[in-house]
C-alpha cells in the first residue's frame, strides 16, 4: 500500500492530534476502543488523513476478522465522512469489499468514486480485479481495459499477475487469455508462476502445470502446495506424496494442503495420519486445519479424536469462528452425537445459512424429521433465507421419517413461496420420499414430468423404490439403465446380481458376474469400523486378519447361542448364494457389522455407547440381530450406515423398522 498521503504540511497541533490518534489507534484491541476512538475523531473534527488511519484499521484483517459487524461500521464511517475522500481511502474501502462477503461493493464503490472525479491508480486496479475474481464477475475484462486507458503498464507485475490469477481462475475459457499474458510478461513473481500453475491444475491439465512447475526459477511454499493439491485432486496420491516429502520445507499451509487432499478424496484414515504426524512434526494446527480434519472424523466415525480436537478448538478459541463450530456440529452428528452437535449449534452466537443446513441434515440422517422441519420454522423465523441445499435436507428428513404429505408441501412450495427451481437433488429426494412409502406409481410420473433427463441419483432413488415395492420388473430395467449410465459402478452390477438371485435365475447371476470380471470391476466389499481408543478397527465380512480374530470369532459363538435362545432366527432369504440353510446362516453371522459389534462388547465398557459405521446398506437380520443384541446384553449400540443412522437400544431401533 502507498504511503499516507498529504495534500499539504499538517499544522503542529493537527500534527499531534493526528500522532496520537494513530498511537492509540495501534494499541486499540476491540471493537468497542475503536468506536471511542472514532468519537474523539468526530468531536475535535480531525483531518481526513485521521479517518484515513481509523479506516485502514477498521479494514485491516486483525479487526475485520473478529466480527461481521465490522462491514457494517466501516462503510458508516466511510459514508459519513466530512471530507472529500482521498485516492488513500477509497482504495482502504475498495480492498475491504475485495475481501468481504459482498466483493460486488467494492465495484459499486469505484464507479461511484469515478463519478466523483478521482482518478484510480495500480493499488486501485488490482484490488478492484480481486474482487471480479471473488465475485466471478464478467466486469474483470472491462476493468482489464480500464486499467490499459488509465496507463498500467504490462511492468506493473502486482496488477498483471491480479489480472493473470482473475483470466486462470473464473472461467476454463480465459485460460488461454492467462497464458497469454503470462508469457508476455517481462518481470514475474513466484505469485505470477503460481496462479498460472494452479489455473492448469485446476482444471486437471497437471502435466501442463508440472511443466511450468519445473520451469520455475525459484520455488515457493505456495508453489509446491498447488502441485500437491493438484495432483491429489485427480487422484494421483502417490505423486503428490512424493512432492510432499521432497519438499525443503513444510510449514502449516503444506499439512493443510495435504491433509485437505486426503479428505476431499474419501481417504479419511490418511487424512487423520498425516494430523497426528504433522503433530509429532511440532506443527501446531490453526483453524483451517480443523475444519480440514473434522471430516475425517466424520468419515470415519472417529468420535474420540472428534473430541479431543473439539477440547483443542475452545482451547484455542477457535469456536469464534463460523466455519470451525459448522464442522464440529457436522462432524457430531455424523459420529452418532446428534446431542452434542445441537448443544454446539446452541450455543453459537452467530449463524450461517450453512449453520442451520448442517443442522438440518443431521437431523435428517438421525430420522428426526419432524424436528427439522421446526428448525427451518424457526431459521425463517430468525430471517435466514433457505436455499436449494436447505431443502435437500429437509425433503431427506421427511424421507428417512416417512413425511409424505409435508415433503409434498416442501416440493411444491419451493419456487411458488421460496423462488427456488427444483434442482435434479429435489427430484431424487422426493422419488425416495414416495418409494419409501411404497408409492412407486407416483414416483414414476414425478420422473416422467421433470424438466431434465434422469440421472443416476434419479434412477437410484428408483431402484431402492423397486426393491422396497418388490417389483423387479421395474427394477431390472432400471438396473439396465444404471449400468448403462455408469458401466465401471461394481453397485449396480451386485444389484442386477441379487434381483436375480432373488428371483433363483442363477444363469443370469453368473451372466453378470462373468460380465463384471471381463470388465476388470470387483464388488465393494462391506466393511464397519469401529474407534477404541482413538484407533480405528475395521472388519470386511468373514474377516480373520485382525489381532483379535480368536477372540472376536469366540464372541460371535457366544452371541450366537444367546440369540437364538432368545428366538432369533436367521433371515436367510438375503443370502443371495446357492447354498443351503445352514451355510448361509454361517455366513450371516460374520457379516462386517456383527463383527464389529463382537469386537465393541469385548472392548467398551458396559455404560459406553458401541459405535459402529458401515459403508453399505445393513441387512435386514443384522438389524434384526443387533436389535436382540442390545436386549440380551443391555447395551446400546449406534450404527451409521450408508443412509442414515440407526439407535439400538432395549430391542428396538430408533428407524422404527422404517429404512
């Protein structure tokens, strides 16, 4: 930033006014100091040059961060001015818009400052070029020819490298135009290479981007991290790990940048890893870090660690922070606390409209439709607008607790009251809203008349219609067209396998299965997992590879005998294999989720919860089983699996036999 400008020498006792408003300005450490600073401004009528300084305070990130409320009081300041204002100030406002919620503000202000006849300079564009690029706003190129008329020149690397960033970064188009500019420019940065570096990662051209990361003359922190995150966005962990350890230097955004990686490629077990090395590394974590790691925790069910890092969040007053207390609340309800996720959501002091979506989600998942529903009455109630992901988690509330009638309301109310269009998202939920309550002629004509053409979260919705509804007719060529849709999904494959199965086609069954080998596709196998200790143990089903397999195979025994004392019987009609009773009974009882069960009651104690997370569906005699299980055993146990959750407890489940 330019220095303070005068337009003449300030009188000594101006002087010292101005001396010792910026002195206090410096120690000021509150909103509250702030304000009182601007009181003694307004009552001796100081200088604009004062306001210049109480400005680029209240701007400055220190301050801006702390509260929302700062948007507010910085454009009262601004607007209220009694003196014209310098190029100075409005460049304090325009980059304080830049980095704001409303980047539109800042183009708003640089028109009207044009209107008023001051003239812009370099610190002007580039800031006013941050905001297109936060907006996305196609005014980026004629801000670009603004800055050409007004005399910046190709030399200016802070506005070209700006302009480079904006071309790379709002449209895949413009890319070109990004290059372009990239190569004409004389002086670059290690800014300059990394924004057109991460333009081609971006958008998946990783050998491009490699190119010019091995070109580059002198490597920044910044610069390794976009390849990292570049290649572990395709995918390519291996390469990314290995950029990772050759790195010179790993600083806080490095661990980020790979921690971040992991979680966003559903490797949550890596991402958590890498957390506790970057903590044995002497690394301490910040809040981009949390809300990194808290959807390992979630994917995982890895509630202990979930708690640890929540102790360290209040610690370290991370809980101010929107973002931090939104991953918590998602990262409890996903770990089966739905208690302790809206004790968080209480106590906030502000909320988001992602605030009270996360919220409503996990209500959904946890089968409490009927409190999400009073939620969004009372987040309309508070004046938070609900948008399309609003509604997703609402009509899937009403799905998981059989809602019909009010996930009809939602549907058709959503443009009518709310000017929301129906997204393909709204379709899917409501096709489950009406297969779940075995209205599979409703469902069909809600697909027939949607605007769009089904999907595969469309068909799928229609599919568990079918097989809820028993009509494999329909689902057969439903499952056609999934295969169609997605050829390499082994899901679909097992589906077609066991609708035949079902119906004893067993040539057909073994048709498909050739089909899924000469096309090189392996069934995903169900796995549960369940945390001890801060340590995740996971079973597939039949497993004997862990420490334990003795004494977990002994337990299951155990359980076994109890059940069937207490008139359990076998569910044998999903074993989807040509054997007789008592095999498939055999193989009933090592499914994953019983495993990890025996493995639970052998390792908590008795007053603790078992906590168990699936990746697929649970079977109707595991739900059945694990039902008796709490009764004979007087436990509770809370399963998470790919749906929803499910509430074990004195023999019944909180899904009330309704998933």
């Amino acid at each position: 930033m330019a220095a303070l400008p005068t337009s003449s020498p300030l009188k000594p006792e101006i002087l010292n006014n101005f001396q010792s408003t910026a002195s206090k300005l410096q120690s000021c450490s509150s909103f509250q100091q702030a304000k009182q600073i601007h009181a003694y401004i307004l009552r001796n009528n100081l200088s604009v040059e004062t306001y210049a300084k109480l400005l680029q305070f209240c701007t400055s990130s220190s301050f801006s961060s702390s509260s929302s409320a700062s948007l507010n009081y910085a454009s009262l300041v601004f607007e209220h001015l009694q003196h014209e204002p310098t190029i100075f100030i409005y460049n304090t406002m325009i980059r304080f818009y830049a980095s704001s919620n409303s980047p539109n503000r800042a183009l708003l202000l640089y028109r009207a400052m044009r209107e008023r006849g001051t003239q812009p300079n370099n610190y002007t564009f580039t800031f006013l070029i941050k905001a297109c690029t936060a907006n996305y706003s196609l005014l980026g190129p004629a801000i670009h020819a603004q800055s050409i008329v007004y005399g910046i020149q190709e030399t200016d690397v802070h506005v070209y490298t700006s302009l480079l960033n904006m071309y790379a970064t709002t449209n895949e188009g413009n890319l070109s135009i990004a290059r372009s500019l990239f190569d004409r420019m004389k002086n670059k940065t290690a800014a300059t290479w990394n924004s057109m570096i991460a333009g081609y990662s971006r958008i998946g051209e990783i050998d491009a981007a490699r190119e010019l990361f091995d070109q580059m003359p002198e490597k920044d922190e910044q610069s390794w991290n976009v390849m990292v995150c570049g290649y572990t966005r395709i995918g390519k962990f291996d390469v990314a790990e290995r950029l990772f350890n050759w790195m010179p230097i790993k600083t806080l955004p490095t661990w980020n940048a790979m921690i971040s990686g992991y979680t966003k490629a559903s490797k949550p077990a890596e991402a958590l890893a890498l957390f506790r090395q970057m903590q044995l590394a002497g690394v301490r974590p910040d809040e981009i870090t949390v809300v990194t790691v808290l959807p390992a925790c979630a994917l995982l069910g890895a509630l202990e660690m979930g708690e640890w890092i929540h102790l360290f969040i209040e610690k370290n007053k991370f809980d101010q922070n929107i973002s931090v207390c939104n991953a918590i609340i998602d990262m409890y309800a996903k770990c089966g606390c739905i208690e302790k996720a809206f004790v968080v959501f209480k106590r906030m002091r502000e909320r988001n409209v992602v605030t009270w979506n996360t919220m409503i989600s996990a209500l959904a998942i946890h089968g409490r439709g009927e409190e999400a529903i009073e939620l969004l009455t009372e987040m309309e109630d508070r004046g938070v607008v609900p948008d399309d992901i609003t509604f997703v988690g609402l009509l899937n509330a009403c799905a998981h607790t059989g809602l019909v009638e009010r996930a009809k309301f939602y549907f058709g109310n959503m443009q009518k009251i709310y000017g929301i269009q129906p997204k393909i998202e709204h379709y899917g939920c409501m096709v489950d809203v009406l297969g779940r309550a075995r209205l599979l002629d409703e469902a069909l004509n809600l697909i027939d008349q949607m605007p769009m053409e089904p999907n595969s979260v469309i068909l799928g919705s229609l599919l568990s219609a079918c097989r809820i509804c028993s009509n494999s007719q329909v689902g057969e060529k439903v499952l056609q067209k999934l295969v169609h849709l997605e050829p390499l999904n082994p899901g679909y494959y097992v589906l077609l396998s066991n609708m035949y199965a079902s119906a004893g086609r067993w040539q057909e069954v073994t048709r498909v299965r050739n089909l899924m080998k000469s096309r090189g596709i392996e069934k995903i196998p169900g796995c549960s997992s369940i945390e001890i200790d801060n340590i995740v143990h996971e079973f597939i089903v039949g497993d004997k590879t862990h420490p334990q397999t003795q004494e977990v195979y002994k337990k299951i025994d155990e359980i076994s005998q109890k059940l069937e004392s207490a008139g359990y019987v076998p569910d044998t009609s999903i074993v989807l294999f040509d054997l007789d009773e008592e095999e498939k009974a055999q193989n009933l009882s090592v499914h994953s989720e019983k495993l990890a069960v025996a493995f639970g009651l052998l390792n908590t104690s008795l007053t603790k919860p078992i906590r168990v997370v699936k990746n697929l569906r649970v079977c109707r005699d595991c739900h059945s089983a694990i039902k008796l299980i709490t009764q004979v055993y007087d436990r509770e146990i809370i399963l998470r699996d790919c749906n929803r959750f499910h509430h074990f407890k004195n023999g019944c489940c909180s899904c009330n036999d309704f998933w």
